[in-house]
C-alpha cells in the first residue's frame, strides 16, 4: 500500500467512528447523593442505625473523607455509614462522594461519637471499719462503662486516699474518725454514676505497756529518774491507782512518772493503765519512798565516763549513770541525778555522747525512753522528752540516736522514722522524713549536718534548724570517716588515703598517712594513733601535710582522749598525764604529775582548764597538777569504821572523813590515802592502811594509828612496795584499841607472816611465819574485843578449812571452817563449806563455837563475810547491808538502800555506802 493510499483508509475510518459516537446515549454522572440523617450522634460501644444514602444515577463506588470515627464504616457499594463505635470523637464534617465513570457527586455530614455516661458503680467492701495505724485491705469498685475520674466528697479520713484514676481506696488511717457516708462519683465527659460507702477508723487497743524502772526505791527530797513508759498504739491517756507518793506524778500523756517525794511511803504496786477508745492495757510499778540521812555525797563512786566543760560548769558522768553538774571555780556541786549506766568504755578516740553532753546554757542526760533537759546554770530540769526506743540497753540495731548541738540550742533525735529537733523547752522545732538511723551527725548551730543519712553515702545533707529545708552537697571521694570534734570539717579515706573536706564537701586536702588508726581532726590538724602498739605513736598533722608537725610516744597502755583544742594522754598507772595543746601554730606537750591512778576519763576547755577522773571516781583538776592537787568531789569510799559516837570514811580522794552520824557532822578530815580503816568501839583509836587499792601503782603501804579527836598519829608503820622487801597485807585493831594485828609479807618470795602485837608496842603477843595463809589478804588475824584472843585460818575456803584459837598467844583449840569474826570475848562465828560436784566448795551453813572450841549454835544464816557486833544476839554484815540475828539467823534490819559492801555501824545508827553517797540509817 502505497503512503497515500494508507491516509486515506484512517481517514475514513474516524469519520465512520465520530459518526456512530454522534449517535450513541451512555452513563451519566451520579447526582443528588442525599443522606436522611445528616447529623449522625454515636456512642462508643452501641451500634448506630445504618444511615443510607438516596442518589441518582449509577453508583460505581463510594468514599469519604476524612475517615470516619472509629468502628463506624462506609459501605463501598451502597454507602451507607454502619457500626458500633469504638473511641469518642468530636464533631466533624464527612464528605461522601458518590461516583461512576462519568462522574461524581457528594453529600455532606457531621458525625459526633461520644462516651455513654458510667453507671453501676460499686464498692465490694460499702463498710470500711478501719484502725489507726493498720493499712487497710485496697477497696477497688465495679462500675459500667467508661470513666475518666473519681472523686469522692466528704475527703476521707487522715491517711486514706481515693485513687482518681481506679476508684480504690487505701492507705493506712493516722487519726480516729466517726462513722461517716463518703459518696464517690465515677464521671466522664457525658455524665456520673455514684456510690455510697461508709467508713470508720478506731483505735486498736494499746498494749505492750512495759516501765523500764519496775521498781522504784525514791527518796525523800531526792528527784526520780523520769520513769518513761513504752507502749504499742496509738492516741493513748494514762491513770494510775492508787495515786502515787506525794511529790511524784503521772504525766496523762506520756506516762511518764517524775517528781520528787515529799514524804516516805511504805512499799506498794500501782498500776498503770494505758487507755484508748479501743481498749486498755496495763503495767504495775512498785514504789517505795524512805527517808535517810545523807551523811557525805560522794561525786562519783564509779569509773567516770566523760568530762565535759563548760566556762564555769564541769559535767561529769560515770559508769554508774550518775552525773554532776560542778562550779569548776569553786567545785562546789551544783546538781545531780541519774542518767542510763554504761560500763565504763576508756579508749582511744571519742567516747559517744550516749549518757551526758553539755553545750553552752544547756545539758542533756539521757534516760531510758528519753531526754531530761537542764540548764547549766543551776541544774534545773528544762524539759523531758519522752522518745521511747530511745537509750535503750543493750542498743538495737537502727535504734534512735541523739545529739545536743555545739552551742546548746537544740536536741536532734535521728530515727528510722526521721529527723526531729527540740528546743530546750522540748517544744519540736523541725521534722524532717526520711530513715536516719544509721547517719553520722554534728549538730552545729542552726543545722544538723548529716553524713551517711538518707540522702546517700557520698553526699552531706545540711538540715536547717529551724525549718527543716534541706540541702545536699555534691558528691565526695572516698569512704566518710569522721567529723572533726568542732564540726566545720570531715574525714574520708580509702584505705590509707584521707580526704580533708570543709563541712560543705569542699575537698582541701587530701593525704596518704601510714595509718588511719583512731583518725581524729579538730581545728587546723589530724592526728592517728597506734593504740596497739607497745610504746604507741601519736602523729598530729597539718592539714595537707604527710609530715608530722608534732610526734610523741605515749606510755604502753595509754589512752588519747581528745577535748576541746588538746589531747589527754592518759597513762594507765600513777606517774603522769601528759596534755597535748593544739591550740598554737605547733602542737606542743606539757607532762604532769598525776595523782591518781587508773584513769579513764578527761575533758578540756584549754590547756588552762582541764580535769582527769578514774576508776575510783575521783576527780582532779589538771590546771592544779604542778602545785597542790584540787579535787572535785570525793570518788568512792575505800573503807568505813564505826564505833560508840564515830565513823570514819576514806575516800578515792586520799582522805579520811570523820563524822558523828547521829548529829549528823563532820568532824574532821585526816589527809591520807586509805584503802581499810578500824576503829576502836569508843572511837578514840583510828587505824588506818594506805592505800593498796591500786595495787601495783600504790607504793606507799603505811600503816598508820590515830588518836580522836585530835588525828594525832600515834603509831606508824612504815611499808613501802617492793619486791624483796616486807608490806603490809592486812590489819586489825582490837575493839578495846590496845592491840592490833598484821599480815606481811615478800611479794618475791611468797613468805607471809602475822603478828599480834600491843599498839603501844614490845613484845609480840603472838606470831607466825611463814603463815599458813593461801594469798596475801585472803586469812586475816581475828581479834576479840579486848584482844587476848586470836583466831586466824589457814588456807582457800573449803571442806577441810580450819581455824585456830589462841587466847594470850597460845594455842587453845581449833574448829572446822573459816572464822569471820568475834562476836564478843568468848564466841566466834565461823562458816564451813563443802564440795560441789566433788571440786567446788560450797557454802554450807555457819556455826557459833566459845573459846574453847565447843558449838554453841549454828543459825541459819547466809554466807557473812566480815562481822561487826551489834547486840550480843546481832551482827552486822556489810557485803549484805543488813544486821542478822545470831538466833534466828533473819535479818533484823536491811538497809533502805542498797549498799555497796562498804559499811559499818556506829552507835544507833549503820553507816553504808550507796551509790554516790554515804548514808546514815538508824536500826
């Protein structure tokens, strides 16, 4: 085919096509697309009558746009709108467009979805009977549809919460409250549902009542240690019945029983009774009040604990719980009483400030359950603060803990339950939450800085006082050690690294040290100190120095207790106290005589104010060390001797006090250090052995003799501690004064010898040596009243002890047993023992024998261990406190208080030690 001739067939083939299309009717575009409901309201979850379109024309297909709410769909061939919605939506506009292939046409429409109001709500629990302090069992509803919130009015009771977001309601109630109608409203954005519940909270009974002091033995016109009860519960009152003593009350909140008697009072129980709206619970306290003669007091009469300081206030406390507030000017005492007993802890570093402190115009002592709050000034009591769980004995592990800040104006308690601080008048002044039973705190004026607390162990959270707001440093190196004595600086190490920080955590130093043995800071230094070692080191450092500025060699055995800006080093025997004074630009060592021995406590304002304590209880002023020796108070009694009108005491102090008790009066003081008295029964002859309480340190062993009233001395026997040569052991005196008995011997040797001799000297009654005796001090020479006759034992107590009889030197007679004294001129009382389980010997009764050796009776009395006649059918024991009849073998008198085997009777009245005191008592 030719070009030409193929245009021409596509030519005529469009035109036969434009022809017939000329001719044709097909489809039109669809129109008038017409919804009957054109505003479609849903709701989620039920379904929605099928709106279906009215159109003209043939529909392919349809669509819409945007997309429809969820759960609702558009049919694609009828285009209807159908389904049951799934989520709320809000108004909108949806084009639907109708269409075919020649066209299309649309139809508009709003659609709203929303949520159907709940309803059906339900508690499973309508009656909550709640107790205070007990979290209740959750309480979730029920309910019918959606809900965006609940609510519940009134609010509900202290500590219950109502979930907004579940409805549960939990928690755990803090107060009571009335039966009430709380209503809750489940509610969403259509509408609300309610339920009514009811809901009470009670108290749970108290219980677990315990008083720590179940029994109380008070004086008249002598305070009471607060007695603080501990309890289980909550929103409790107290009773008591029958009332108590006069002068001593019930604190109706705490329960606390204080005061001072007024007037004595048989012994009798009173029950406490612990009460709430819940119940009751109850705990019986016996109490007897008695009124004695203080004839001395003493100080301390145990191994003092601390030494605090103060401008013109001394604050002593001793393993015996008992305090003194001294005027360190005069060193009159000021006040005392009683804090919790702690054994005496003597060491190296910081003893805690677990019994007293003292800081400026206040001092606290802690009592169990508690804090007493004193002034300084006088002693008076500021405040108590019951805290139970406090001070207890043994300590438990996360106990409370606390601390008197630096300047005395505020007492911070640390417990598991939080942080709280008190003003001296026991009012709270902060709380802050959070577990701070384990920190390590310095109450510095007006923050507690805490290490170790709950803000983290790298970290030091500074409290303020008042207020409570909290700050928290960033992050130190190492492990914390320690804060510096004064508070402005603290001590980190890893091992021998030590990190010096300010008390905001910001590092100044930091050192490697030989040790870290008892590290210790206090001002511009920081010292180690080698306690276990013979001959110990102690290094003192500048900050940031690994030089020592400043080294000594402490004496074995010595103690470094820091005080103020110095260091105690405290050698164990008598020979010396040495004073390390931090406060110049070089540490500097000043060494002093020291009087007493056995120290354990020292305390320092500067190196012109300082005092030392011992074990006995005496208490020196080391500001006096290089002159005459100043004591404060008298430090236990040794020894008491009575006779017809006298009683003489020795004392820890190195003297010998002399009184009449029945006036009462002291009479004189004798200065000499004894560790036994004696006296004649007509008081005329004072017999007195120094010293040898303190065994090796104590050289002088004089005996000495004197003559009342004028303390002239009429006989001595010089004795001085050695090895190689004579001490005196043990004496006594015949009640007639005219003949006296001795024990020596050789330490070095083990030969020991007794001897009877007249006081005035010549020819010796009687004498033995070496003596039959098992160890110094254990058999002494036993004299009658007028001194012709002697008894003396020989060797332990046992089955097969014996006890001779001399009468003017020769040998009479001899019993079974161990002779404890004479009851008069013709009768001796003798103990016999025998063995348990075959190798202990056992106490087996006591028998009465006359001078020739025939039983005369054998009372059942307990086991005496030295006797003092009374009346020629009575003794007096003072290992016992009490005075026996030789008849019945009971007691006739008891002592009211208890003794501490230091006594002696005089006249009408018994003379005993009792705690810090020496006491007078008629019998």
């Amino acid at each position: 085919m030719t070009r030409g001739s193929r245009r021409s067939w596509v030519t005529a083939l469009l035109t036969v096509g434009f022809v017939a299309g000329c001719g044709s009717s097909g489809p039109s575009a669809p129109s008038n697309l017409v919804y009957p409901v054109a505003s479609i309201h849903g709701t989620v979850g039920q379904p929605i009558s099928p709106d279906t379109p009215t159109v003209t024309g043939t529909v392919s297909s349809y669509t819409v746009s945007p997309a429809l709410p969820a759960g609702l769909t558009l049919s694609m061939t009828s285009g209807a709108i159908s389904g049951t919605p799934t989520a709320a939506a809000p108004q909108s506009s949806y084009t639907v467009a109708a269409q075919n292939s020649a066209g299309s046409t649309t139809s508009t429409l709003q659609v709203t979805v929303a949520i159907a109001a709940p309803s059906n709500l339900a508690y499973p629990v309508a009656s909550i009977q709640a107790i205070v302090g007990q979290a209740i069992s959750p309480d979730t509803p029920t309910v019918t549809g959606t809900v965006n919130s609940y609510n519940v009015s009134p609010a509900l009771p202290a500590g219950l919460a109502l979930d907004t977001a579940s409805g549960t309601i939990s928690g755990t109630p803090t107060a009571t409250a009335p039966q009430a109608t709380y209503t809750v409203s489940a509610q969403n954005s259509s509408g609300s549902t309610t339920a009514a519940l009811q809901v009470t909270v009670t108290v749970a009974a108290p219980s677990n009542l315990a008083y720590p002091q179940s029994g109380i033995t008070a004086e008249v016109g002598q305070g009471i240690v607060p007695d603080i009860p501990s309890v289980t519960g909550t929103e409790i009152s107290y009773t008591v019945t029958p009332s108590l003593p006069p002068g001593l009350a019930l604190n109706g909140s705490t329960g606390e029983i204080a005061g001072t008697p007024t007037a004595a009072t048989a012994q009798a129980d009173y029950t406490l009774t612990a009460q709430n709206s819940g119940g009751s619970t109850t705990a019986v306290v016996t109490i007897s009040v008695v009124s004695v003669t203080s004839l001395l007091d003493l100080g301390h009469a145990g191994a003092i604990n601390r030494i605090l300081l103060g401008t013109d206030r001394v604050l002593t406390v001793d393993e015996l719980g008992h305090w003194v507030l001294w005027s360190y000017a005069s060193g009159a005492m000021l006040a005392n009483g009683d804090a919790i007993a702690i054994a005496s802890r003597i060491g190296p570093g910081r003893l805690p400030a677990d019994q007293v402190d003292l800081a400026g115009p206040t001092f606290v002592i802690a009592i169990t359950n508690g804090l007493e709050i004193h002034s300084s000034s006088d002693g008076h009591v500021l405040s108590i603060i019951p805290y139970p769980g406090l001070n207890q004995t043994p300590q438990q592990r996360n106990a409370p803990w606390w601390q008197l800040a630096s300047d005395g104006s505020y007492v911070c308690i640390g417990a598991q339950g939080g942080l709280t601080a008190y003003s001296p008048s026991g009012a709270i002044v902060t709380m802050k939450a959070g577990d701070y039973s384990a920190a390590t705190a310095f109450s510095a004026p007006g923050a507690v800085q805490v290490a170790l607390g709950p803000a983290g162990p790298s970290v030091i959270e500074t409290v303020s006082i008042p207020g409570g707001t909290s700050t928290v440093s960033a992050a130190f190196s190492g492990n914390f050690n320690s804060w510096f004595l004064d508070g402005r600086r603290f001590l980190t190490n890893q091992q021998n690294t030590v990190w010096v920080y300010s008390n905001a955590a910001v590092q100044q130093a930091i050192v490697a040290l030989p040790t870290i043995k008892n590290l210790t800071g206090q001002g511009n230094w920081i010292w180690t100190y080698m306690s276990d070692m013979l001959d110990p080191p102690l290094d003192v450092y500048a900050i940031g120095s690994e030089t020592p500025a400043f080294t000594t060699i402490a004496d074995n055995l010595a103690v470094a207790i820091p005080s103020g800006n110095s260091i105690g080093l405290l050698s164990v025997g008598t020979g010396h106290v040495s004073l390390i004074n931090l406060s110049g630009s070089t540490p500097s060592r000043a060494d002093y005589s020291d009087p007493i021995a056995y120290l354990s406590a020292f305390g320092a304002d500067s190196n012109t104010h300082w005092l030392i304590g011992n074990k006995h209880g005496a208490l020196v002023d080391g500001a006096s060390l290089s002159a005459t020796p100043r004591y404060l108070g008298y430090g236990q009694a040794w020894s008491i001797a009575g006779s017809s009108a006298h009683a003489a005491v020795s004392t820890a102090r190195g003297t010998i006090e002399v009184f009449d008790p029945s006036v009462p009066t002291l009479e004189q003081t004798i200065g000499f250090s004894s560790s036994k008295l004696a006296l004649s029964s007509d008081g005329t002859i004072l017999g007195a052995a120094a010293n040898a309480n303190d065994a090796q340190f104590a050289i002088d062993r004089t005996l000495n003799f004197y003559s009342l009233p004028s303390a002239a001395i009429i006989k001595t026997y010089p004795y001085t501690l050695q090895e190689t040569q004579p001490i005196l052991l043990d004496f006594n005196l015949a009640a007639s004064g005219a003949t006296i008995a001795q024990v020596t011997g050789i330490l070095q040797t083990d030969i020991f010898t007794r001897t009877v001799t007249p006081l005035a000297g010549g020819t010796a009654i009687w004498s033995e040596s070496p003596a039959n005796i098992g160890f110094p001090g254990v058999d002494p020479v036993l004299l009658s009243p007028d001194g012709t006759l002697i008894a003396v034992s020989s060797g332990f107590p046992s089955p097969s002890s014996a006890t001779n009889v001399f009468k003017n030197g020769k040998l009479v007679t001899a019993v079974a047993g161990v002779g404890i004294g004479w009851i008069d001129n013709s009768r001796i009382l003798v103990n016999q023992y025998t063995f348990l389980a075959g190798t202990l010997q056992q106490y087996a009764g006591a028998v009465i024998y006359d001078a020739t050796g025939a039983k005369i009776a054998a009372p059942a009395l307990p086991e005496l261990r030295a006797i003092q006649t009374v009346t020629p059918d009575s003794v007096y024991d003072p290992s016992h406190n009490a005075i026996y009849s030789l008849t019945t073998g009971q007691p006739t008198w008891m002592g009211a208080l208890p003794g501490s085997g230091v006594g002696a009777v005089s006249s009408s009245h018994v003379v005993y030690e009792s705690g810090h005191r020496i006491i007078a008592e008629s019998y």
